[in-house]
C-alpha cells in the first residue's frame, strides 16, 4: 500500500470515525455502557456497577440485580482510577491487570 492509498484511506475513514466518537458520547451522556472497561466495585462499600439489559449502566450495593442507587463511578482521568462515589475510595480498573 503506497503513502497516497494511506492518506487517501484517512481522508476516506475520518469522518466515519468522527461520527462513531459523537455516538459513544451520546450513549454515554444517556447513561448507557459502551464496554470500553470492565465493570467496577468497590471493595471499601461493595457498591457496584451492572448493566441492564437495555444497556444502561446501574450502580447497588446488596444482591443483584439491586436497584439504581443513581451514583456513578468518577474517572480519575487515566481511564484505570476510579473514585467511588459513596465512600470516596480510590477503585481501579480490573482490565488494566491489577
């Protein structure tokens, strides 16, 4: 593949990519899950996080399937820190191996 066919394939994809960026904004501004992570909880409170089968993301504390607590999770910035909103513990992402 020469350099043309690369950029030309760039130019081509851009807006397709552009689109797909404002739709997971989207879902994720109307509370669904777009499985970019694993699911969290919080070994210091035990809430945790589910997702119902119409893809919304749910946080209980207690048995599954528990009810919507409401509260949400809050991304420390590097996409593997979580704070838990309920005790304030610090909760990190599983799929990041720790």
């Amino acid at each position: 593949m020469s350099d043309d066919d690369i950029h030309d394939l760039v130019k081509r994809i851009s807006p397709v990519l552009n689109q797909l960026r404002e739709l997971q904004s989207r879902a994720e501004r109307a509370g669904i899950f777009i499985a970019d992570r694993e699911l969290l909880c919080c070994s210091g409170c035990g809430l945790t996080e589910d997702v119902l089968a119409d893809g919304r993301l749910i946080t209980y504390k207690g048995e599954p399937p528990g009810g919507d607590t409401g509260l949400r999770f809050e991304d420390l910035g590097d996409e593997v820190r979580f704070r838990c909103p309920s005790c304030g513990a610090v909760v990190r992402s599983e799929d990041e191996g720790v």
